[in-house]
C-alpha cells in the first residue's frame, strides 16, 4: 500500500513504523519540511524490504489511497479541506483526540465525536475512517506492550475502507478490532480522552496501551 502521513510528529513516526514494518510505503508531509525529511530519512534506515520512506512538502499532490492525518485535532478540518477534491476516492485516517488539555474534557459538542465532524469537511467520496486514537506512539513504535501486540480500535462507515486498514494494521504487526459505523468514534475517543488522563494517576509514562481480552 502507499501511505501519506501528513504530520512529522510522534504518532506520524509510530504509524509509519508500523506501516513500515508491513512494508509499505510511506509519504510524510509536515508544515516544517526539514523535520519531515529527517524523519522519513531516519526511518527509511530501518525499513524492512520493500518497504519505503519519503517526504514530501506541504501542499504537494497526493498520489496515496490511505491518508493518514497524525495532527492535532484543531487543524484536522482545515487540512482535508486545504486538499479538498484530491482526497475523493481516498481512505481517510482520523487518528486524533478531541481534548481540551485545560479541563481534560471533550473539546467537541456531545452527540458527535471529532471524526465525525472531520468527515463533515471532506470532500463527497471520501471516505473517513477512525483508527489509532487509543495507542500511542512509543507503544506504537514498538508494536507490543507487556509482549501483547496492539489492538487498534476501527470504527467507520465504508466496509471496504475498513478493510483496507484492517489489512494495514494486520500487516505491521497489530490486531485490527472493527467497533462499526463511524459514530462509535464518541465511544472511542471517550476511551482515548480516559487513556491519557490515565497516565498522570497511574505514572505509566504513556507505555500502556488498551486491550480486549477473550
């Protein structure tokens, strides 16, 4: 698969390790082009074979079917509709939690979730799809905690955006749950909003990840 990650952060380098790892390809897109370019230059070293990292400035075409937005929720609406008709056709991956850091609560209205109102500024075709938000991304670089693989929490509309990223996660290493239509995406980010909150009563230095056990 070809994936473009737009962000050069900490959870653009945990999502595209694993992507790496399945070996895919990675596009990286940052505000900040010399970070981006580092980080695919880093992380390119220790790709597996056949697997590839690139940057690319902001702004730039995108050729990928998977978009990944590994960005602060507050400018996630702008970007999609910065790149407004080339996302139609394309997967796109929410990965972010709506928190107002300042009373550690939801920063959007209840009866809706971040993604939701991302995909209310995509572009018609697009297909929005919430993956990621419960991990984070040194346990994302390391693919496991406590020797466990991943769980990654999907919800979305489209089946066959589903398991496009189902396959993606498959691939690096993780374990795909899909939770159904993008409207659990209120259910995962309330799960997201508690894992962080999570880290400073229980000093976990953000090692700790969510996982359904059968």
């Amino acid at each position: 698969m070809n994936i473009t990650i737009i962000g050069s952060g900490r959870m653009a380098r945990g999502i595209a390790t694993r992507a790496l790892a399945g070996g895919h390809t990675v596009t990286l897109v940052g505000h900040e082009a010399g970070k981006a370019e580092a980080l695919a230059t880093e992380l390119q070293g220790a790709a597996q074979a056949g697997a590839s990292a690139q940057a690319a400035s902001s702004g730039a075409a995108i050729e990928s079917d998977i978009v990944v937005l590994a960005v602060p929720y507050a400018v996630a609406a702008s970007i999609v509709q910065q790149y407004g008709d080339q996302l139609v056709g394309k997967v796109i991956v929410d990965i972010t939690n709506p928190v107002d850091f300042s009373t550690m609560s939801p920063s959007v209205a209840a009866g809706t979730s971040g993604a939701e109102e991302i995909a209310r500024a995509t572009p018609a075709g697009a297909k929005v799809v919430k993956a990621f938000n419960t991990n984070f991304a040194g346990t994302l670089v390391a693919g496991q905690v406590a020797n466990q693989p991943l769980d990654v929490f999907i919800a979305g509309d489209d089946a066959d955006a589903k398991a496009t990223i189902s396959q993606l996660v498959s691939s690096g290493g993780l374990r795909p749950i899909d939770v159904g239509p993008l409207q659990r995406a209120r259910q995962l980010e309330a799960i997201g909003l508690l894992h962080i909150a999570l880290q400073f009563t229980l000093n976990t230095g953000f090692g700790s990840a969510v996982k359904i056990i059968t």
